[in-house]
C-alpha cells in the first residue's frame, strides 16, 4: 500500500513553517507522516531530507509546497526528481504547481508534461539566482568605485611605505627587510606594495632577491 508524505523545510531557525503545514494538512497527509527540517538549502546537507528519501519505496508519495523544497539550483532539483520518479518510482506533488504531479493517476501525457514544466520552472528559479547575484556583484563594484570599503578595515600604512614599497618594486630591498622596517607582517608589506605599483602604473622589473653582487 503506498505511502504519503510531506516535506516542510525552512531555511533558518527563525523561520515559521506555518503556512507549508497548513498546506500539507488541507491536501490531507497524517501528522505523523509530516517531516520538518530547519536548516539551509545551501549545501544540500539536509539529514532529515535523506533520511526521509531513502525511506520512500516505489508507489509511495512525496508532497512538498514548492519546487525549491528539493534542491538549491536547478541541475539538483533536476537530479531529485529524475532519482525519486525514475529510479525509485516515487511519485511527487508540488502543491504550487498543479501540473508537477506524477502520481499514478495520471496519464502519459500530464507526466510528460510534469517534466518539462519542471525543467522551464528550475531554469526560471536558477536565472533568477544568478541574475540576484550578478546585481549584487555590480552593486558592489560599483561601490567600491565611489571608494566604498568592504570587510575589516585595513592597516593604514606608516609613512615611509611608499618609498619601500619602490625600493621593494624594483627589486632593492625584500618584503621581509621592508615589513621588519615598517613594523608590518611581510605579506601585509607585499600585498599592499603590489596594489600601490599597480596603482602607479609601475613596471615590474624581473629582479631576484637578493640582487647580484650585493
């Protein structure tokens, strides 16, 4: 006899699963077959989702409230589905999207279509990630060109340093020596010292430490 089950998860502690739960008691799943998991998508880590999966035999149902209840990104979603309803013949209802089910009752023709629909709505979810991400990466750029600063605060350099970071540059002192002088760690000294040569529009000479003949 066939199982059903439904899937709640929230991405954080803080989150109510409120409305995933009422959804899955009016489309009529027990309580006790109602699995609840509170932790991010983002690494796909989810111990109560795999306990869950692994348990489901052929014929049994798995509900969840949206599609991105099963994976982070569109080729994980995509490897969900085809793992429960391909090889474990496991059927899957999700409950915002009428057309993705493919319990038995349903024709050739509506799980085929449960299937393309499924691959145009991932790729939609995944467009709109990178899309989200592309916007912050330019706002951040864009940022940084008005001379916004991220992260923690960076060492202001003592007042020799552009004249060592030359010396440095041009291969007449090493980044040890440089740093020891400054009162910096010596890769503090060469990271800051390549980003002022860059900004100088230095050319680096290929000198090695130490120089010959000294």
């Amino acid at each position: 006899m066939s199982r059903t089950f439904g899937y709640v998860r929230v991405s954080t502690k803080g989150q109510k699963e409120d409305r995933q739960l009422i959804a899955m008691r009016e489309f009529g799943i027990p309580e006790e077959h109602i699995v609840i998991e509170k932790q991010s998508g983002k690494d796909f880590s989810r111990p109560v989702y795999l306990r869950l999966t692994e348990a489901l035999e052929t014929g049994d149902v798995l509900v969840v409230k949206s599609i991105d209840r099963l994976g982070r990104n569109y080729k994980e979603i995509l490897e969900q589905w085809a793992g429960l309803t391909k090889e474990k013949g496991v059927a899957i209802v999700v409950l915002d999207m009428p057309l993705l089910d493919t319990r038995a009752d349903r024709d050739l023709t509506g799980i085929l279509v449960a299937d393309i629909v499924l691959q145009i709505l991932s790729y939609v979810a995944q467009t709109e990630r990178d899309f989200i991400r592309q916007r912050q990466a330019e706002g951040i750029a864009a940022a940084r060109e008005r001379g916004v600063r991220f992260g923690r605060e960076r060492i202001p350099m003592p007042e020799h340093f552009s004249e060592l970071a030359e010396d440095w540059w041009y291969g007449r002192v090493s980044a040890v020596q440089a740093g020891r002088e400054l009162g910096i760690s010596r890769t503090t000294f060469k990271n800051r010292a390549e980003e002022w040569g860059v900004a100088e529009g230095l050319e680096r000479r290929a000198v090695r430490w130490p120089p010959s003949g000294r």
